[in-house]
C-alpha cells in the first residue's frame, strides 16, 4: 500500500505549503494560481454513487450468475489463463459493466472541470469503467492504470477488433474471435489487465508525472494495489496532497500538508466545489451530461445512504447517553473493538503480499502497514476492512461503508491487478477463503 511508515502528521505542525489544513486553503492555493498542475488518482470509490454493482455482491445477481459457471473462485473471471479456457463468465460479466450502462457521478465532472479550466495535468485512474472519459476528461489527460473497455484486441496476436463488432457482442455476451485474415481465430479481449498481465505502458511511462504535480488529489481509492498506490507518495514534499475516500489510506495524512476529507466522495467533492466558487458550474455541467433523471437517481440514493447513517449516528448517541446515565463506560470499549476487528481482518487478508518480483517489496511492505494503518480509520462506519482491500489489488476500491457494501456494491471496476506479480493470484484465493471463513461481508470487489 501506499503506506510507508506512517505516522500522522502531528496536529500542531503547522503545513508548509497551506494556510492550514482544509479544502478552503486548498481552493485558496487553486484560486491563486498556485495549483496549476493537478494530478488525480482515482478508484472505484468515485464510481459508486454511479451504481456500478459489486460483482461479489448477492443482492446484484451477479455472483449467482457467475457461480453458476462453477468458476474455481470469483476473481477468476479476471485471470488470463482461465479466460483462454472459459472466456464466457468474463463476458457475461462485461455485458453488465460495459460502458453506457452507466453514467458519471459528480466527482468525474469535477475531474473534467479541472481539465477545462486547464489545471489538470493528469489523471490516473484504477477504473476500467470508462466514467472519466464519459465526463468528458480529454483522453490524453488520462491514464487508465488497469486498463479499460475502451479498446479490445486479440490474445494471441494482439491484433485489435473493431468497436462496433466488440459492442455487438458484448451486448450478446459472446465472446468474439480474432478476424485477422490469416484466422488466427485466438480470443478477442478488451484491454484491461487481468492478473498475470502487464499495465499499460502508458502507466510506466507516466509513473513519475505526479512528482511534478503542484496539487494532488486522491479519490475514492484504497491505496493498495501496486503500483498505483505508490503514485501519491511521488509527489514532491510540501506539495498539497487531498484525500476523499472513507477512511484514510496509505500514506496520505503523514504529510504536513495533507488534507483529509472522510466521506464519499461526491460529498467532499461538493465541498471543494463550494469552497472554490464552482458548486453551480460542477452541477449544471454534471447535469447535462448524465441527464435530469439520472442525477436525481444518484442523488435519492446518496440521501438514502445518508439518511441511514443519520440513524446509525443518532443511534450511537442515544446509546451513549444511556450508557453515561447508567454509569457504564462502554465508549472507549467499544471503539477499541472496532478497531480490533478491523486490524484483525487485515491480517487476514494477506494481501498480496507474498512478495512478487517487481515492486513485490513494497506490496509486501504496504500490506504489513495496511494492518497498522486500520486503527486510524475514521472509527465509523466506513473503515473498511483492509483485509478486503487487498482484493483492492485486485480491483477494489472501497468507498462504502461497510455496512452497506452488500447493498451497494461499488463495482470495482478497478481493480485489475498488476499482473506482475504472481503470487497475487494466490493471494486472492487465499483472502478469499479468509474472507468466506471470517464472513467478510461484501468488500470485495470485482477485480475487474
Ligand atoms: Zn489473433
């Protein structure tokens, strides 16, 4: 993960580069053109509010469906070897996820504006769902870290196949062959990574862009698939780093200027948008690219969220003031538990960290920290287990809240794990047995 040692940055160190820690001395630093270079990091967290279903999820029909095909484990509808042999889970899955069967949530916009306004300088996303570029985010501001839907090309000879024909059958769920004239007849798959492959090399040719980032943003990722994870940590020291996720991740928060914004992220976004005057433009120019009806549909679904951790909060408090009426001191128990079973499952989940070549250190290294870093989360709701984010590797983002994660199921199109590293795939297997033994509840994302 993208966690070296970390440490919070103490309270009382002032930022070096902020007038202090909030989204309005950020949009202070962007309002003074000091943040002209804005590089953004993306997961699957950004495209809940978008609908797009967790895989794992029993509610979403997809996992019955996939089960179904007597797949040797979930994730194996994303494995390069098992696609040769059996490709048609994958496309049965891709007909759910295929672009255009959703639509962007305001944090896309947000991205698209930045590039408007000509303050991005690059996005790196973990998502293969294609929202940012359905945003309208130019194409050659984004890097598509797993790869995406957008293009599709033959396994063997790599030779591409035509959009056209791949939406046809894709809307079919079949599979397609490559139409090379020779008839190579090898399977056509879209380019996203699937374990055991390479990223882009577009990814590794871009790695060192957000060290001359001047503003960083990381949104609605769990930091914890190498090597985007690393991406953060490459910005240079005393460059503004923003977290909008559910619970802080990696190394974000180690940082004199770090800012945290625990949450969804269509809600931090919003609140930078008000602090930086453009609340009206993002949501008018959010409107009209996903339409009236679905605006209100993301948002009746945000405010159902939201109204049910109202509750919980409300909850939580009735029940402290009961307890301090009877005398019982049962808060600092409590939380501590929280805390336990959150680390508890991270444990568990050994994340592929079982080394693997290439950036195998430091995957390793991340896991070990995920483990510490849990107790910090945002105590509610949201922590996620880090245990399933290891899945993250694999594609999963969290950014709801645990209790909700059955029902909502961020689709995680994410993840897509770097291929680089072997063990992951044995890694996957493992955390999910750990995760079906511990009753892990839908974290997990779909690697995809
Ligand atoms: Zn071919």
């Amino acid at each position: 993960m993208g966690q070296e040692s970390s440490h919070l940055v103490d309270p009382d160190t002032p930022p070096d580069t902020l007038s202090d820690r909030s989204l309005r001395a950020v949009a202070q630093l962007i309002k003074d053109g000091r943040a002209k270079q804005v590089v953004v990091m993306t997961g699957a967290g950004i495209s809940t509010a978008a609908g797009i279903p967790d895989f794992r999820s029993p509610k979403t029909g997809l996992y019955h469906n996939l089960a179904r095909l007597n797949l040797p484990h979930p994730e194996a509808v994303f494995e390069i070897d098992f696609f040769r042999s059996n490709p048609a889970p994958f496309y049965l899955l891709a007909k759910e996820l295929y672009p255009g069967n959703f639509s962007p949530t305001v944090s896309h916009t947000f991205i698209t504006l930045l590039a408007k306004k000509g303050l991005l300088r690059m996005l790196f996303t973990q998502n293969i769902d294609c929202l940012e570029r359905a945003a309208g985010v130019p194409a050659d501001r984004i890097i598509e870290a797993h790869g995406s839907f957008a293009t599709q090309r033959c396994v063997d000879c790599r030779t591409p196949f035509p959009d056209d024909l791949m939406r046809e059958y894709v809307k079919r769920g079949e599979a397609p062959r490559c139409t090379r004239r020779e008839a190579c007849g090898g399977l056509v798959k879209p380019d996203i990574v699937f374990f055991g492959e390479q990223l882009p090399e577009t990814f590794h040719s871009n790695v060192a862009v957000p060290g001359l980032a001047d503003l960083v943003l990381v949104m609605g990722t769990s930091l914890l698939v190498h090597p985007f994870a690393g991406l953060p940590c490459r910005a240079r020291e005393g460059v503004p780093r923003v977290l909008f996720n559910l619970e802080r991740v990696g190394d974000m928060g180690t940082r004199a200027d770090d800012v945290l914004v625990l949450g969804d992220c269509d809600s931090g976004i919003r609140k930078l948008a008000d602090e930086l005057g453009w609340r009206d433009e993002l949501e008018a120019t959010w409107r009209g690219i996903v339409g009236e009806k679905e605006a209100e549909r993301q948002l009746s679904k945000s405010r159902k969220e939201g109204a049910v951790q109202d509750e919980l909060d409300e909850l939580d408090e009735l029940a402290g003031h009961v307890a301090d009426k009877l005398g019982i001191s049962e808060g600092s128990e409590g939380e501590p538990d929280t805390n336990i079973g959150k680390q508890g499952e991270g444990a568990a989940g050994p994340p592929h960290a079982p080394s693997g070549p290439p950036e195998g250190s430091t995957a390793g290294a991340a896991a070990a920290d995920a483990a510490e870093l849990v107790d910090d989360g945002p105590a509610g709701p949201a922590a996620v287990p880090q245990g399933k984010d290891e899945r993250s590797a694999l594609g999963k983002d969290q950014q709801e809240p645990e209790a909700e994660d059955d029902d909502k199921s961020a689709l995680s199109y994410e993840p897509l794990k770097p291929t680089t590293e072997k063990p992951i795939t044995q890694t996957r297997a493992d955390a999910v047995k750990a995760e079906d033994e511990g009753g892990g509840g839908g974290n997990e994302k779909p690697a995809v």
